[in-house]
C-alpha cells in the first residue's frame, strides 16, 4: 500500500516565511482594513493589489522536501503569482461602521471593591482584524478584541491582591527553567470568560446572552470580573500572564552584523549571565563572578576591543557591549550602581555618559538589587542587537536624566607605524585621532508619589584617540 505522509505547518512561521520573500521578490498585497489611532478614531486603510507567495502552493512545496529521499538537493524555485485584493473597500467600510458603535461608549471593569473604566480611546487599543478565508473562496474581514492585549491592561489597572499588601516574589533558577515563588496569599482577576462576553457584545449581534458576564449600564457597558488565588509557585510565563511579574526596564544596544567574531562573544557573554537572579534586600550582582573568564576555553574568538588608547584584538572582545547594555537596563530601573568604569576611549553608539567596561578580574561592574522582590535578569539578541530585561515587582520608580556640557581633555598626537610592504614614501591614516574629553551626567529618581529618592552622578572621563599613520619601509628610512 502507499501511504500519504500529511505534513502540517506551525502557520505563523510559514506565514511569516512568505512575507520575507513576498518582501524580497515581490510586492506584499495590502487588504482594505479598519484601523485604530491612539485616540480611539477608526479609519480605512486604502486596498492594493500584489505580486506574492501562493500560500498554498508554498506548502505543498516545502512538504514535497520535506519528504524527499534526496537529502543533498532540498530546494526548489519560489514565485510569485498576481493577487487581487480580498477584502474590498465597501466590506471594509462595513466593519469600520460596526467597529465605531463599538469605540462609541465606555467599559467600566469592577472585580470585589475594585472598579476600572477604559474609555474609548483605551478599547480602541485592544481592537483587531482578521482575514477570513470562506469555505466558497471568499474572504470576510472579522473585527474583534485582541484578549491578549484587553487581558494585558485590565490586570496592569485591576492587579492582584495581596493578604498583607505586599506581592514579592522569589525566583529559583533549575538548568533553565526559572519559576516565581510569591512570599503571601493573592487573588488575581479572571478575564478569560469576562473578555471573551465583551468581544460578543461588541462585535456579535450586539445582544447580551442571558448569564453573561457584561452588562449595560449609563455609560455604556460594566464587565464583572470573578477572581482565582494565586499559585504559591509558578512558572515565570505564568507570573507575567498573571501580573505577579512584569518586566521592570529593558535596554537595547545595537552592532554591526558582519563582525562574526565580536558577535560570537556578545552571544557567549549574554547565554553566561541569561536568568540571574538578584536576590531582595541588597543583593549585589557582579559581570565577571557570574560570566567568569570569557576566554577561549569557552568559545570566546579574539575580536576588536578597547585597551588604554588604542582598538586592538582581544581574546573576548564585545563583552563590555553585553555589560554596557545591563548597565543601562540597571539604570532605567533606577537600582544603585556599586561599581561601574567607562571605556577609556568614547564610544558614540552609547547613551552619552552610560557605558561601562568591563575585564576579566577587573575592572567589573556591579550593582544591588534593595528592591524587597527578587529580580530576575534575561538577555536576548539577534544579528545585530542585545536586549537586557529585568523582571520582577516594580517599585514604581520614574528615572530622569540630566547630561553635563563636555569638557576638553588631553589633545591627541599623531604616531608612526611602518610597513616594509609600502614603498619608501608612501603613507595612509590607519585611525584618525581625537582629543580626550569628559562628560558628567546626573540620573535623579522619583517615586510613585514624585518624592525624590536619590539624586546620582556619574562622570566618565576618555582618553585622547592618536592619529596612527603608516609608513612605507621602516623608521630608519625616516
């Protein structure tokens, strides 16, 4: 018997896939649509037709490599076929009326002695649409809430309850796998039921179904929000889902993609101190005692790097990217700094001010967590970026910065290097110098309530860039 082998598709990936190419070989199709500014106005973004990816054609394509015996020769020639629009202005103009009935009143959410009104503009936030293909070919534009971003805010405004006021959390760290331990009993709001009779009142028949969990009121519409104890322990996706967790600060430093060994040692560095955990109450963390020395028994390439007043290559070099990049996530936070030194030459892709240096035993960077919550630290990074985020119960802080006006330093000098390839004579600049100069700046922290918490500076001080020319021949010909 031959049997037929189905292949099915994660179809946000494949989806995904097609839009890259539909991006590089052909012209994406845009659909009539209904969109939502930031002050909850509704308006029709205007229908093109495209050249794309057949979807389905892909598919059947990649399953036919995927089932192939010849494992050398997997490819095949994607193209791209005409594709009219689906969605036609008049259906958009449809959806664009019912999705205005639904920005037109408020929704006031209340859970025990707990009460929440988003107005239209907030609502307008959480709305979506989605292309729907028919079972005869054609395709509907279906409007809705997005439950992920409607469940989102209604915990940031209605957050879990604590016995004694106070949600702090721990976090443990198992091979990877990091979990939250909240340190008292808590409700939390259940949305799933609630959001799920909002989005059919809004965008069903606009009836309200007998049980329903929303109902209407003056102003528009009241959602009744039941709740669920907290788990003592959880995973950390569940702690974000539940608003136990949310992400503190985050910040993100940006490198050139093509520096294959910088890039290997900014990914080595930033999987070595991935999910630290930064205890309460004066837990201090340190980059090397939790990377260790970043050398080339654990993969670490030679790669450009700052030492004294000159770039050279360097066992490890880029790491001071990874630890520049917590530093400024630990400084949005507004979390003290114990120790922290800045490269020796400027590096202008930074935060004037906010880079920090780090070497292998020193110098190091370090600072203190005197939150009464656990932080927990995770990089990320792609081709050309790192991300550091730190998670755990916000202290409500905002954080400010006040930059200084740079002060001249030492002046630069121009110094010889030879080159016996080079004819006697002949001569380039291999770096072009500058002069040394420093800067101040101030970080000041405010709490919930605009009280000053505390007011920091911080100076950085570089060292002048020599211009370096090479020569042709040696010095004695000079």
């Amino acid at each position: 018997k031959d049997i037929e082998v189905p292949v099915n598709f994660n179809e946000g990936l494949i989806e995904a896939l097609a839009a890259d190419i539909d991006e590089t070989i052909g012209k994406p199709l845009v659909n009539f649509d209904v969109e939502v500014d930031e002050e909850g106005y509704a308006y029709i973004i205007d229908g093109e037709d495209g050249d794309m990816v057949d979807r389905e054609v892909f598919k059947s394509q990649i399953a036919a490599q995927l089932l192939s015996k010849e494992a050398e020769n997997r490819s095949f020639v994607v193209e791209t076929v005409h594709t009219p629009v689906q969605i036609s202005k008049a259906a958009a103009e449809r959806v664009l009326k019912t999705v205005q009935d639904a920005l037109s009143q408020y929704v006031t959410f209340t859970c025990n002695n707990k009460r929440w009104v988003a107005d239209p503009a907030t609502v307008g936030t959480w709305v979506q649409t989605v292309v729907k293909k028919q079972e005869d070919g054609t395709y509907n534009l279906l409007p809705g809430l997005s439950l992920l971003k409607a469940r989102s805010s209604v915990l940031k405004n209605i957050p879990p309850t604590f016995e004694n006021g106070e949600g702090n959390v721990r976090f443990s760290n198992a091979n990877g796998d990091v979990s939250v331990t909240v340190t008292s009993k808590g409700t939390v709001p259940l949305t799933g039921d609630a959001l799920e009779d909002l989005n059919s009142a809004l965008f069903g028949d606009g009836s309200i179904q007998p049980g329903s969990l929303v109902s209407e009121n003056d102003d528009g519409l009241s959602v009744t929000l039941d709740t669920a104890d907290i788990p003592d322990t959880m995973s950390l996706d569940e702690a974000l889902s539940l608003n136990v967790v949310t992400p503190v600060s985050e910040f993100t430093t940006e490198y050139t993609s093509g520096a294959a060994e910088r890039n290997t040692n900014i990914h080595l560095a930033a999987d070595l101190i991935n999910n630290s955990i930064i205890h309460a109450n004066g837990g201090v963390w340190s980059f090397n005692e939790t990377a260790g020395e970043c050398n080339e028994a654990k993969g670490f390439q030679a790669a450009k790097a700052i030492s004294a007043n000159e770039t050279i290559d360097e066992i490890g070099g880029g790491i001071c990217q990874v630890a520049t990049t917590v530093f400024n996530a630990v400084y949005e936070g507004g979390y003290p700094i114990v120790e922290r030194h800045n490269h020796s030459l400027y590096i202008a892709s930074y935060p004037q001010g906010r880079d920090a240096t780090v070497s292998w035993p020193n110098p190091d960077f370090r600072w203190k967590n005197d939150s009464p919550s656990d932080l927990l630290l995770q990089l990320s990074y792609t081709d050309s970026s790192v991300t550091a985020t730190l998670y755990g119960v916000s202290m409500g802080y905002t954080v400010e910065t006040q930059e200084g006006e740079w002060a001249e330093g030492q002046e630069y000098t121009t110094v010889y290097e030879y080159d016996n390839t080079l004819a006697p004579g002949d001569e380039y600049v291999k770096v072009y110098g500058s002069n040394g100069h420093s800067i101040s700046i101030t970080r000041i922290i405010h709490d919930e309530e605009g009280n000053l918490v505390n007011e920091e500076e911080f100076s950085s001080t570089y060292r002048a860039q020599n211009t370096i020319v090479v020569r042709g021949g040696s010095s004695s010909d000079y």
